[in-house]
C-alpha cells in the first residue's frame, strides 16, 4: 500500500479521472467547442489588451465590471446577482459546498452532465440520479416522486441535457420548481442553441438559479461560467469561492469579447444552420437513431450488438474524425456517440466518414 493509498479516500481511489481525448490532428468534435475562432481584427484587440495588463496583481475579487456586463447582455433580472466561476464547472462546485450538510441528497435526471455527480461524491453527499426513459424523455413523475420521497436539498437540471441533446418540456421543469423542497439549478449551458431559457423567471422562483457559461459559444479556453439568482443565494456560494478565482486573464478577454458579442451570436447561428442541414443527413444513415437535439451536439445511437458503437467511433478515429463514445459507461448510453456540429466542411468530413463507417 502506497502513503498515498492509506489517506486518500477510497471512493476517491476508485474513481477514474475525467477522460479528455487527444485530439492532436483529427477534426475535434467530441466536446461542444465552437469550431470558430475569432475574426483577425478582434484577435489582435485582445492581443493588445492582454499586454497591457498588470499580471503582477491579483485580479479585483469581486470582478464588478464582468459581472455588471453579464447581468445586462445575458438579462439577468433586476433583483438577482451572478457569481462567477473558472467554468461553470467551478460553479458546480460551490453551489454543492454551499448546500452540503451532513446526509443532504442532490438530484438529477440521468443520464446527464457528470460534475453534478462527480461534486456530490467530493462533497461526500448522496448523489440520487432518476433515470430518463429509454427514448432519454423525462419521466416527470417519477422525478417527482423521487424528490418526494428523497427531499433532495439540491436538484440539477440541464436545459437542454447534456449528453442527450434534449430540451425537457417546460411544464415538467415548472413542476419540479415548486415541488423541491430545496435549491433547483436549471444548467443552461446550451442556451445558445435552444432559444427558450428560464432566466427573466427567476423573479418567479425563489429557489431557482440559472446556470450558464461561454464555452459554447468560443471561449472554452478562457473558463467562464455563471450563476444568477436571487441575493441570497449568490451571497452563500461566494462564501466559498476562491478569492481570485477568474483570472485577469479571462476577465478583461471576457469583457472584450462580450462587448462584441455580435461577433459570437453570428457564429452560433451559423453552427444552428449547420446543425438543421446535419440533421435529415444523419436520419438518412441507415443503422442510426438520431435522438432529437436542441443543443450544438447529436446523440446518436449505432444499431448492433455489444461493440458496435465503438467499432464506428474507431472508424471515424482512422479517418480523421474524434466524437465522444459512450459504450463501457451507463447501459443507457451503449453504442451511443456524442457528435459535436463542427464547420460546414468537418460536417462534411464527419458525413463521409460515417458512411464509410457504419
Ligand atoms: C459543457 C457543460 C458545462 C461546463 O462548462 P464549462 O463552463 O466549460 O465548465 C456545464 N454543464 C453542461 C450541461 C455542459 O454540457
């Protein structure tokens, strides 16, 4: 037994660290990312404005001038705060500290993001996952019966769900708001590509927040995310934040590229276009069921036995072409594949490559 294994915790030994794919010279379309990068004239902006920074300080802790620019391009209701986190990941974190009490439950419907779970078991409280139904739809009353019976002091609902692309009926969402008996964190990474949010509701719900981050929209790289809801919430989860947890880095790049948020809305859209011309191409593939989606990303199901999944991740892998393979995971997702919707021409390359493939 290593010093190591005697002190760390066992169900930490037993974990696998989260799994990132080398992507070195294949089209990247395992992990959401906007395919495109900046206009050259913006790039240059931003190179200037990082050197003009003062690396030598800290970052201001409270990041005003962001967060003031996220409350009004992202309509954050008057009357709520945002808190700010390296990622939304990092928000995850201090949203489950900040409700981690001895025995307390989280909730979601699963399968959906890992970091809810993967927070819950840091945080050493019962993480109770309602399974969706095999077509991936929600089964809202048994999410309600198990919030009934569970009294989850936290329930996690991304809108639309990652990995299976869908937006859960409003309706269901709204039941589950006023049945909680505690926080409920609507995750709408994917709002971009949805249309429909819960934001200017959160004046409705007391024990609402919405979650959100630009990663999706092209900066992954600068780890940004937010939360927005009412005061009193906000205040708790900054109790235990890290003081200087978004880098000036990221906060003047941010507020740049926010400023010029034109810029990142057109490239959305251009990935929501790609995504509808995808679609009837996808469902044409024979062997495939193409899950409905309402994020930047497909799920897909390859037809077969045990395998069959992994066998077409490893052919499009061979021609060049990386998504995300769920098979070995959660029977649910077996011989599932995650495709990201990339430029019109790793569309293309995507297109050919599974033809070839299936
Ligand atoms: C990608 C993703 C996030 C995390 O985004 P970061 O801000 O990059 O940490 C959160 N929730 C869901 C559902 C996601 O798919």
């Amino acid at each position: 037994m290593s010093a190591a294994d005697k002190v760390v915790r066992p169900e930490i030994r037993a974990m696998r660290a989260y799994q990132v794919s080398d992507a070195t010279g294949l089209v990247k379309l395992d992990v959401m990312e906007s395919p495109y990068g900046l206009p050259k004239e913006l790039a240059e902006e931003v190179g200037r404005l990082v050197a003009g920074l003062s690396l030598n300080r800290y970052p201001v802790p409270t990041a005003q001038k962001l967060r003031a620019l996220i409350r009004r391009v992202m309509q954050v209701p008057a009357g709520c705060d945002v808190l700010l986190g390296n990622g939304s990941d990092e928000c995850i974190q201090y949203i489950t500290a900040s409700v981690a009490r001895e025995g307390a439950v989280v909730m979601a419907p699963t399968p959906s993001f890992a970091m809810f779970s993967m927070h819950a078991l840091f945080y050493r409280l019962r993480f109770a996952g309602v399974p969706l139904r095999a077509d991936f739809s929600l089964d809202a009353e048994a999410f309600l019966a198990a919030m009934a019976k569970e009294c989850p002091a936290l329930v996690w609902i991304a809108y639309p769900n990652n990995p299976t692309g869908n937006a859960f009926p409003v309706a269901d969402i709204e039941r589950i708001v006023r049945a909680a008996p505690g926080l409920v964190v609507i995750d709408e990474a994917y709002q971009p590509f949805a249309g429909a949010t819960f934001m200017p509701r959160l004046a409705e719900f007391e024990n609402m927040a919405v979650m959100r981050t630009v990663s999706k929209i092209g900066m992954a790289g600068l780890r940004l995310g937010y939360v927005a809801a009412r005061p009193e919430w906000i205040e708790a989860f900054d109790k235990v934040r890290s003081p200087f947890n978004v880098n000036v880095v990221t906060e003047a790049v941010a507020i740049k590229l926010l400023e010029n948020k034109a810029v990142l809305d057109a490239q959305a859209a251009r990935v929501l276009a790609e995504r509808e011309r995808m679609r009837p191409e996808l469902e044409r593939l024979p062997g495939l069921t193409v899950y409905p989606t309402a994020a930047n990303f497909f799920l897909v199901r390859v037809a077969g036995g045990k395998g069959a999944g992994t066998r077409v991740f490893d052919a499009l892998k061979a021609q060049g072409v990386l998504v995300k393979d769920f098979s070995g995971g959660v029977p649910s997702l077996e011989n599932c594949l995650r495709i990201t919707v990339g430029t019109p021409d790793e569309n293309r390359i995507l297109l050919t490559a599974m033809r070839e493939a299936l």
